[in-house]
C-alpha cells in the first residue's frame, strides 16, 4: 500500500524541507503571474512581505498540514488509479482541489484577526481558484520529489 501524504510530507526530517520548497513554489508562481489579477497578486505578496517579514513562509508551516489533509484523497486515488505525474492528475480536478485548498487558507484568513492581511487575502481571493490551479503540475512535482 502507498505511504500517505502525512507520511510522505511531514515526517520530522521532511517536513521543513517540504516547507522550504512550497515557499520557493509559492515565489515562482508569484513572480511568473501577469496580466490584471496577476499584478493584484503580486501587490497582495509585495504587502504583506512588506507589513509581516516572514509572515508568508510561516503561514507555509502552520497550513502545510491542513493541505496536506486536503490532498489526502486525491494522492490516494492517484494511487489507485495508477497514473505516472501527480501534477497532471491535479490539473484535471484543478476546480476540484483548488477548492478543497482554499478551505484552509479561508479559514485561516477568516480567523487571523489581522485587517491587513485579511484585506490582503479578500484582493485576491476572487481569482485563486486559476492562480492554484496554474500552480498544481508544480505542486504534483513537489509531492513526487519526495514519495519518490
């Protein structure tokens, strides 16, 4: 039987290097965005790295889990379904697992008690489903690097 994303991504060896690469994920996909929504998303990142240094790669860490939890059930019918490349098995039920992972960061955003970062978060909210589904073939990539 496959190991689980807990397993795989969060082991106390893993996990700061999970968090590392996810941050790293998390500026590339930042700095590639362009158009309108991408410059509101680049304005959302430049904000909040400018008001709370360090704010971002920890959020990393404290929602690594919970996303974790959320892909759970699509690593294991990747699994079952025998496909080679997480990333592309994402991109196909990218409104799907998009969706499942802004559960956590609405929550998240609803619960932080911080106007900035909640304004922050509302500016771009309304295009994150496409934003996280234009990043899922990296974060596919990301999860294999390390269940290989």
């Amino acid at each position: 039987m496959a190991a689980t994303l807990q397993e795989i991504l969060l082991g106390p060896d893993t996990q700061p290097k999970v968090i590392a690469d996810c941050y790293a994920l998390i500026q590339q996909e930042v700095s590639d965005k362009s158009g309108i929504s991408g410059t509101a998303v680049k304005i959302a990142y430049k904000t909040v790295n400018a008001f709370m240094p360090g704010h971002i790669r920890n959020m990393v860490g404290k929602l690594l889990p919970d996303m974790v939890d959320q892909l759970e059930p699509f690593w294991a019918d990747f699994n079952t379904s025998g496909g080679a490349e997480f990333g592309d098995y994402l991109a196909k039920r990218g409104d799907e697992v998009a969706q499942a992972l802004l559960t956590v960061t609405d929550a998240k955003a609803a619960s932080s008690g911080r106007p900035t970062i909640v304004k922050a978060y509302g500016s771009v909210r309304g295009s994150a489903v496409k934003h996280i589904e234009a990043a899922l073939p990296r974060v596919g990539d990301l999860v294999l690097k390390y269940a290989a």
